[in-house]
C-alpha cells in the first residue's frame, strides 16, 4: 500500500517562498511518476506539476511555470515542490500524489494518479 505524507504548508505573504514536501512509503517507485495538485474553494483539482521518479522528467502547469520547481529525493522517497513568488491564486489545498505511468513519464490529469495524500493548506495574503 502506497503512502503519501505531505508537509510544508502554511499562511504566507505575497512575494513569498514555501517548500512542500511529499514523502512515501510502501514500495518501489522506479516506474511512478509524483504528481502535485491543487483544489481551491469551490474550484476542481488542478494540475501544478510532476515529475518521474526514474529520470526526473518534470511538467508544469502555465500558471506555476518560473516560479515553482518540483524535485526528488530518491535515498529518502520524497518529493519536493519549490514555490517562489508566491500570488493570491496559488491559495489551495495542495495534494501530493503517484501514479505507475511508465519510467520517465509523467501524467498531468487526476485520473493519472492512484495514490493521494492528505494535502496540505497553502494561504497567500496579499
């Protein structure tokens, strides 16, 4: 059984820098790629950004490109996700999550992605 524990959120202002983590457990995730998402009020989930576990291959959503990178720890499971410049709109609940896509693939959709974590709140003040 896949786990998936994120960690990191918080209320910052805008302008300002948050790492998220995502660490997991419960088996090998040589051919999954991480995913990471958002889901404000009253808004569906959205795509923020991905990448494989096996040859870090990333994608971004429009909106996060320049501002937010995603990387890998491999020796210790986990995902990060590096927001700078942090607006208003990037308010949301963020989930981790991982889907087996096939090495070096990632997926950009909910549908992608088997495994969630719990999420973790994201607030931006303007």
């Amino acid at each position: 059984q896949v786990q998936l524990v994120e960690s990191g959120g918080g209320l910052v202002q805008a302008g300002d820098s948050l790492r998220l983590s995502c660490a997991a457990s419960g088996r090998t995730f040589s051919a999954y790629a991480m995913g990471w998402f958002r889901q404000a009020p009253g808004k569906e989930r959205e795509f923020v950004g991905a990448i494989s576990w096996s040859i870090g291959t990333t994608a971004y959503a429009d909106s996060v490109k320049g501002r937010f990178t995603i990387s890998r720890n491999n020796a210790e499971n986990t995902v990060y996700l590096q927001m700078n410049n942090l607006k208003p709109e990037d308010t949301a609940v963020y989930y981790c999550a991982a889907g087996n896509v096939g090495v070096g693939v990632v997926g950009t959709t909910p549908a992608a992605y088997a495994y969630w974590g719990q999420g973790t709140q994201v607030t931006v003040s303007s």
